[in-house]
C-alpha cells in the first residue's frame, strides 16, 4: 500500500501539480489554523497518512501526517522565517 512516502514522489516528481487529476493526488478542500489549506491523500493510502498543503498560491506544504498506527506529524510552519542572503556589491565580487 501507498504510505506518505509515495505522495511525496507524485508532488515532488511533477513539475505540474494542476495537470494531476483526482485519482492521482485525490485532495479534499479543508481548513487549517483558521485558512484554506487542502489534505491529499488520506483516500489514496494505506495508513491513512495525508499531506496538508496551502490552499493558495504560492503553494506550500503546511504539515505531513502519517497514519494512525505510527502518529507523527511533521510541521512546516516557519516558511520566509529567514530573510534571503543578498548578493554581495558588484565591486566586492572577484571573478574566478
């Protein structure tokens, strides 16, 4: 049987995650902390594992459940908690 594992194969494996359709990554419109968010999975695996995605755009994963029998949750609630590193002035770049 499929496990959590194996969604995460079918998300990170396309390129186009609008061109899957239902029977490949089933979803199910749900809320999470108050927002949108989507569950895929649950009706595809096995264990009832399920990933929790935002339901807008861009896109990101909010949480990762495994099944009842294991019960584990990994949280991603720290998205553009670090700032991006800027690149450095022109003037202090050494070509190589």
């Amino acid at each position: 049987g499929s496990t959590v594992g194996g969604l995460l194969n079918v998300l990170l494996n396309n390129k186009d995650l609008a061109a899957l359709t239902e029977a490949q990554l089933p979803a199910q419109v749900i809320t999470y902390e108050g927002r949108g968010a989507y569950s895929i999975g649950r009706q595809l695996t096995s264990d009832g594992s399920e990933i929790i995605v935002s339901g807008t755009a861009p896109i990101r994963f909010l949480e990762l459940r495994s099944g009842p029998k294991e019960n584990v949750r990994l949280l991603f609630g720290l998205w553009n908690a670090v700032p991006p590193i800027p690149a450095p002035p022109a003037n202090l770049i050494v070509a190589g």
